[in-house]
C-alpha cells in the first residue's frame, strides 16, 4: 500500500509564492536548477538538486511539511514527513 500524507490539513488556501525565484538563492546571488514553494507560508526555495537546496532547509527549520512544483507545466506536491506524493 502507497504511503499517504497527514499534513494536508496544513495547506493554506490561497498561498502565492513570495517570490519570484528562490528567496536564499537570491540573497546570495546564487542560482538554482528548479524551484518549490511551500503550501503553508509560500516560501520560494531551490529544489534538493540545486547545491543548495533551500526548500528543504526552510522544511528543517520552520518544520512546514508540504511543497509544490513551482516550475511551469508541472503540476505535484511533496510531503517531506511522510515522503510521499500527494
């Protein structure tokens, strides 16, 4: 049986992105490969194949379980708790 999620009652309606790349990357004045934004607060980060990996670093550190693609024409989301698609 396929894992399944018990954070989907965290997601806000109505999130929008903060940004429109990844809010550490562009700090830094560094790139990123693709981008995720958070459905709780909708932090922007660079996905775990960009070197830095933001979107799992705002995961460890404000504990928010649950991303979305935002990159065009993908259409999933995340849970990093479970480690399942939802």
């Amino acid at each position: 049986m396929a894992g399944q999620c018990t954070h989907v009652a965290t997601i806000k309606k109505g999130v929008k992105p903060k940004t429109k790349g990844c809010e550490g990357c562009l700090k830094m004045g560094d790139t990123w490969l693709h981008l995720r934004m958070c459905l709780e607060c909708g932090h922007v980060g660079c996905c775990d194949s960009s070197k830095n990996r933001h979107a799992r670093a705002h995961f460890h550190e404000t504990k928010h379980p649950l991303i979305q693609s935002a990159e065009r024409g993908e259409d999933w989301r995340w849970c990093y708790v479970d480690d399942v698609y939802l």
